[in-house]
C-alpha cells in the first residue's frame, strides 16, 4: 500500500514532467505518466529514509 506522502512528493518530483505534458504539450503524455511512477519509488525510499532519521533519534539510553 502506497501512502499519500509517497504521492503527494512523487507528484511533487514530477511536476515539471506533468506540466510540460499536459499544459504545455511539448512532452508526450506516456512519458510523464512513466517518470511519475518511476518517482514514486523514489519518493518512498526518500521518505523512508527520513522516517529511519526521525526515529533513531528518538531511542533512549
């Protein structure tokens, strides 16, 4: 299941793409939609590694 921290920053990540594609129409619409979900995976190991940071800094002695 992917969360919605994972999409919102992957749509963050893509969004030149995603509007060259469909506001300004100089990039192929498939071509997006392929670098956005190549994005994805790289928004939840991005956000995965902050959640790894966030928690070790919580453990005790």
């Amino acid at each position: 299941m992917v969360r919605w921290s994972t999409i919102v920053l992957a749509l963050v990540l893509s969004t030149p793409m995603l509007w060259q594609a469909l506001v300004d129409q100089t990039l192929p619409v498939d071509t997006a939609v392929v670098r956005f979900v190549l994005a994805l995976p790289i928004a939840a190991i991005l956000l995965g590694l902050v959640r790894a940071a966030a928690g070790s800094g919580s453990r005790g002695d």
